[in-house]
C-alpha cells in the first residue's frame, strides 16, 4: 500500500458527503446490453456530473471514454475520474485462441502475451480495467463457461491465472499500456449442478480450499488489482453475500485490499435467490459480506443512506469499499492521467500482434489421433479438399470477444489459411451445413470433392455460439450431420483428418474409428486459418495437451483426472467385478485423459528421480524442497514438443486425497533425437492440503508419496518420498 495513496484517499473521504461515497460503489452499463438495470451515456453522464458514479462498463473507444470522463473530472464537485470497464477475455482487436484452448499449451507465457497485447489495445482505447481473467476450475463440460476457464485442474489454472495478471497489469498500473484485471467469479462458480449456469454449488471447506481457490490466491499473491464475486449459492450462502469468501478467506486471510466488484446485477439477484426480501436487505447482505462495488443494479445508491442511518451499515464499511474504488483509480494513475490520447488509440490488429496470436493458436492445438502418420500433409503438388461446416467461416474467434472485433477482425478461415500456405496445391473448399435443403447437396458435394482429391480436411465442431455465459449443452456429440458427414468421408477410403473446433469437451467417440487424425483445434482465435495450416503442413509440429478429460458419454460427467479414491477402485486387471466403482455400459476412464496431446514425433519420459527420498515435515515446513529430474527424449525423426508433467499422490491422509495432483509441468522442444533434463522443485505447497477446519488449516502430514512423470495423467512412471 501506498503511503501517498492512503493520505489521498483519507483527505477524500473527509471531503465526499455520504451520496457521493455511495456514488462511488455504483458501476452503471452502456445500453448496447439489453439487460435488466442497463443505462444509457445519457444518463451515465448525468450521475457522473452529479458525483454519483464510480465506474462504467461496456462503454469503451478513446473518443467515448475521454467525453463521459470529461464530465465526472471537469463537471462534478469532487473530480474524481470514472473507472472504465470491459470484458476483454482474449483479446482486445487481437484475439488470441480461447482461455481453455490457452491453457491447453501448457505454457502460461502464452496467456502472459495475450494480456500483455490485450492490455496495450485497450487501455489506448480508455479501457482501464478487464475482467479477465476468469479463473473457476471446472469439471463440468456441459457448462458453456468451461471455454472461459483453465480446465479442470487447480495448478495449472494457478499458473495461468498468475502469469493473466502479469500481462495485464505489469509492473506499474499507472503505465499507459496496461489494465487491471479482475480475478473472477469468486468463488466454485465452476461447480454449478449439472452444469447449468448460474446453478447451485454445496461444496466442502477441504474441496472449496484445495480445488478451487488456489488460482485467485495465486491471482492475489501476483497483485491483481479485483475480484469479481460469482453468481452462484455457496453451500446455500450466495457469493454475492459470503462473508467467509469475501471477507474472512479473501480480506482477511489473504489481506487483500482490491476491490470487489459484484456481477452483473448479482447484488439484486439476492433477492430472486430468496436471499434477502428485498433490495435493501440484498444491499445489506452484498456490503456487509465485502462486495465494495456493485455491477448494474443499483441497490447501494438506492439504499446505503437509510441503511447507514439506521446502523445496518457501518461508517467504517462504507468508507473501506470507497477506499478500495479510490485506491484502484490511483493506482491506475487516472488522478493525474483521467484522459487517453485520442491519437494514439489502436484501431487495428498489428504483423507482430498477429504473429503473436497465430504463433499462439499453434501451440494450443491438440493432436488427438494420428493414425499411419496421416498429419502433417505430404509436400509436393497435390489436391486438397476443405469441406465441413467451419470450413470458410472466420467465426473460429470464441466467445466473449469485444464488441466489433468479429465484425471487423473475423478469424482466417481453414480455407484461406490453407491456400495461402500451400498455393501450389489445387484447394477445393465445399462449405456445409448452410440452409436445410441445401444441406445435404452441400454435402455430397463434400464427399464427391473428398473422393476426387489426394487428401481432405473435414472441419466440424462447435461454432463459438454454443459455449461461452448461458451456453450449456446437455448433448456434447457434434452438432447434428457432423458425424455423417465425416463416416462419409471415410467411406470414400481417401485419406483425410478432422479437424475439430469446440469450447469444451466433447463426445468424440461415436466417429473417432473411421477417423485417421483428429487435430483439435478449440476455437483458435483471429489467425486461426494460419495458424491451422502451420500445423496441418507441419511447417509446426502440435504439441498442445488437454487441459480437461474428454467424456465417453454425457453420463460419465463428471469425469476428471484428479478424482477421490473410493474405497471400490475399478481395477482393469478384474474387469467382470460387479461391486466397484463403475458403469455396467462404459469403458473405464476418460476417452482422452487429462494431459493427453500427440506430436508428429515420438518421445519418452524416464522415471522421476528424488535429490532425497526423505524429508522431515520440519524442514520442508521451514521451506525445504525436494528436487525431481525427468529425462526426456525425442525418440522421432523431426522435431516437436513434448510437455513433461509431474503428479503426486498423498497415499493415506486425514482427508482422501485425490488419485494424482499435477504439481509440476515444462514444456520443452526437442530435435530428433536429442534428450533433456526436466527439474521440479516441490515443497509444503506440494504436498499438503487444507483440512474441512473453516478457519483454514493446511497441513502436512508424514507418510508416503508417490510422484508419476510421463506424457499425461496416467503416466506410470513412478518414485516414493517418504515425509517423515
Ligand atoms: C456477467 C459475467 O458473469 C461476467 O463474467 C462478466 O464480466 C460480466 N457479465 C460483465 O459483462
């Protein structure tokens, strides 16, 4: 905390009557939303004159954002700039591949450049303040947010959601080409029941603690500057008016003094979960829990006076949640630097920001399958077909996108990458799935094109619109033809590859046998096209990993790697046990793991090896680590990547452990042939865990672990430390 910023922030306190404190807490949205509680620039303006409004979202442009502020500094009372405010998720002009497809590099440096450009973009364009990154662990495919979110493991979300706010925010928030981000939706909003968004979530203090708060602790310990509170119940108490996240684990514990912005109109929505009876009461609830600034709805400005005078709100509250507005506004330079210079603002996409982004794409991308080496593409003069739904379509940006940008900055189609990187080829492109009727010309045009050509790339999937906020599918197959399509392809007996675009997880295994390679490329963002082709030609060669286990069946959710051990495991060597852990109907486990992504090479990983096979929990307590080497080698005849990925496993503890934690992962590129080292170093962090004690307990307990390397979560490769 700033000494300087904390005498500024006292000697304005003393100066702002209680309705413009109030005024402060108030964050009002540009009408572009339809939305409940949703304002115009009109009457934006009017509050900011009057001192009455802290902060707005969704109005953004160098022009727009220097005329509303204009008002709040030059024409209220007090001057005090506005906080501008925008959803900028992956990207800004430049968009990057989806957050789920980010993490699916297995290398937060690709998120820490998204934010880096996103933040130069924005901020030039008046936005001070993101709300990215999303950070809810999930093992819930159907819901539409998992696109949002790192997956389904704490560690690698952790990483990811450090290395967001680092791009975002840098070193100084005051710098011109940075934002401050907002760690969101706080807290388990990834648990929703049935994957249902905005849905109830009963979780327990141990599951809460190990699973999914670790990233916004690790958000918070890189100084992210928000918290945005999550739409969900948690164990019965909505986010919006949990004392024990915001205040007790959030405040107080991890002494954090951002500020906490609620969601759209989740102070309000306190009264629909028959939480509070009416908007005063949700005021009271959402405030005295620590929400400090309320997103749409309007029951601080409305209520906070009479809950102020009849003691249902403190002085000192009030006073701590306009601290917290203030000191972001200072830290964020806009005392002194309210304005943008309209000269300067980015309008476009630059070469470098769109090698960044393909440069990006590539590294996400998954190899599923690749049968008889059917990817990368032979060289040489040849013909190729491009057919599928998302075969032309520059709709491969995801959701959350900023307003405008697909307009004007729609993805390089599969086609148009394709035909750019190889020109010497004869590229037929047969888009399907248009009107009804034409659907099925398009595709035996399709499959008359496949037949008559040497290779062919069937681009299926999701279109962005299905996943993404309120997008929840109960079916995760491919959309409706997509799998007939492809068994008609492969009936041709030409050799093709799938390439799969999607925001979750999806059922793949109905088609999967009459597919030789299936190329997993999420939604990729802005150089999609490009960045496909780089990988289809294998001018690069993929080396993405999941990030989330792919379900067998929608019945198998939740399905995750880093699940509790019953105490009636499956055991595949006693497949015909009736009375275990299982379904009468599935195959056990996942169709792809955790982890699991193929290369055009081939690698091997070596047994973990331990500095120590002992440790006392004393000294690891006092911070002592434990050094694991992995040797790792490229066994193929071309380069590629291979990630390296550490799992341990707590074999008996107070609490059921997961089966494997991953603790540690690198991805490292590799010629052929050439082997490397990999080391980790683990400690307390590593292999305790919090206890069910609310009060926050994590402990270390002596006993044995076991830690697995390898090239996904079923890695066998194994060593034992033994804490004693
Ligand atoms: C609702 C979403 O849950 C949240 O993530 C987003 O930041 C806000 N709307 C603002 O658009």
């Amino acid at each position: 905390m700033s000494t300087h910023h904390e005498d500024r922030i006292k000697q304005l306190l003393d100066l702002m009557t209680p309705d413009e404190k109030l005024g402060q807490l108030q964050q009002l949205a540009w009408a572009w939303d339809t939305g409940p509680g949703s304002g115009s620039t009109e009457e934006a303006g009017a509050a900011a004159r009057k001192g009455l409004l802290g902060s707005v979202l969704n109005v953004f442009g160098a022009a727009s954002t220097n005329a509303l502020q204009r008002i709040a500094v030059e024409e209220s009372r007090l001057g005090i700039p506005l906080l501008f405010g925008l959803d900028v998720i992956h990207g800004y002009w430049t968009t990057f591949p989806i957050p789920l497809a980010q993490a699916a590099a297995f290398d937060p440096a690709v998120t820490e450049t998204d934010g880096e450009i996103a933040a130069r973009e924005a901020r030039s364009n008046g936005v001070h303040w993101t709300f990215a990154p999303m950070m809810d662990v999930t093992h819930e495919p159907r819901w539409g947010r998992i696109a949002e979110s790192h997956g389904e493991d704490p560690y690698l979300t952790s990483r990811y959601a450090a290395a967001k706010v680092r791009g975002h925010q840098g070193a100084d928030l005051a710098a011109p080409d940075r934002v401050a981000a907002c760690a969101k939706h706080f807290a388990a909003y990834g648990g929703p029941e049935g994957g249902r968004d905005y849905n109830t979530v009963d979780v327990s203090e141990q599951r809460l603690r190990n699973l999914y708060l670790p990233p916004f602790k690790a958000a918070v310990d890189a100084g992210v500057a928000s918290v945005m509170a999550s739409f969900n119940t948690i164990s019965a108490v909505p986010a919006h008016a949990n004392p024990h996240t915001l205040t007790r684990i959030l405040k107080e514990e991890w002494r954090f003094d951002g500020l906490v912005v609620s969601d759209w109109t989740g102070v309000l929505e306190l009264v629909a979960h028959g939480f509070a009876e009416d908007g005063a009461a949700a005021a009271r609830r959402a405030l005295g829990a620590g929400v400090d600034m309320e997103m749409v709805s309007t029951t601080f400005a409305d209520h906070g006076r009479e809950l102020l005078a009849r003691g249902a709100l403190t002085e000192a509250r009030l006073d701590d949640a306009v601290a917290r507005v203030l000191r972001l506004k200072l830290r964020l330079g806009l005392f002194e630097r309210p304005y943008v210079d309209e000269s300067a603002a980015v309008t476009e996409p630059t070469a470098s920001t769109r090698a960044a982004a393909r440069d990006a794409a590539v590294r996400c991308m998954v190899l599923l399958k690749n049968e008889g080496h059917t990817l990368p593409l032979a060289a040489g003069p040849r013909s190729i077909a491009v057919v599928g739904p998302l075969a032309d379509t520059g709709d491969l940006l995801g959701t959350w996108t900023v307003p405008d940008a697909q307009q004007r900055f729609p993805a390089v189609t599969v086609a148009e990458g394709l035909r750019t990187a190889v020109p010497e080829a004869h590229l037929v492109c047969v888009p399907t799935g248009g009107a009804p009727g034409a659907v099925e010309d398009a595709d035996a045009r399709a499959v008359a094109a496949a037949a008559s050509v040497d290779f062919t790339v069937v681009a299926v999937g999701e279109p962005p619109a299905l996943s993404g906020e309120a997008a929840v599918r109960s079916d995760l197959e491919l959309p409706a033809g997509q799998r007939e399509l492809i068994e008609a392809v492969a009936a041709t007996g030409k050799p093709f590859a799938v390439v799969l675009f999607a925001g979750r997880p999806l059922v793949v295994g109905d088609w999967l046998d009459s597919a030789p390679a299936v190329l997993l490329a999420w939604h990729p963002g802005l150089e999609a096209g490009h960045a496909l082709a780089d990988v289809l030609t294998g001018a690069v060669a993929p080396g993405g990993k999941l990030p989330v286990s792919f379900p067998r069946a929608v019945g198998q959710i939740p399905v995750h790697y880093n699940h509790e051990r019953t105490g009636r495991p499956y055991d595949a060597t006693q497949p015909d046990e009736k009375y275990v852990s299982k379904y009468l109907d599935l195959a056990e486990g996942p169709q792809f793991p955790f982890g699991h992504g193929l290369s055009y090479t081939t690698f091997t990983t070596g047994d973990p090896r331990l500095s120590r096979t002992e440790i006392p929990t004393a000294d690891l307590s006092e911070g002592a680590t434990v050094e694991v080497t992995v040797s790792v080698r490229n066994t193929g005849d071309r380069a590629g990547d291979e990630v390296v990925q550490l799992y341990v496993h707590d074999l008996a503890a107070d609490i059921v452990q997961p089966v494997r934690r991953l603790r540690g992962f690198e991805r490292v590129t590799l010629g052929a042939g050439e082997s490397t080292e990999v080391r980790f170093l683990l400690g307390a962090e590593d292999f305790g865990y919090w206890t069910n004690d609310p009060e926050g307990v994590f402990v270390l307990e002596p006993g044995a672990i076991d830690l697995y390397a390898g090239a996904d979560s079923t890695a066998r490769n194994r060593c034992r430390l033994t804490i004693n």
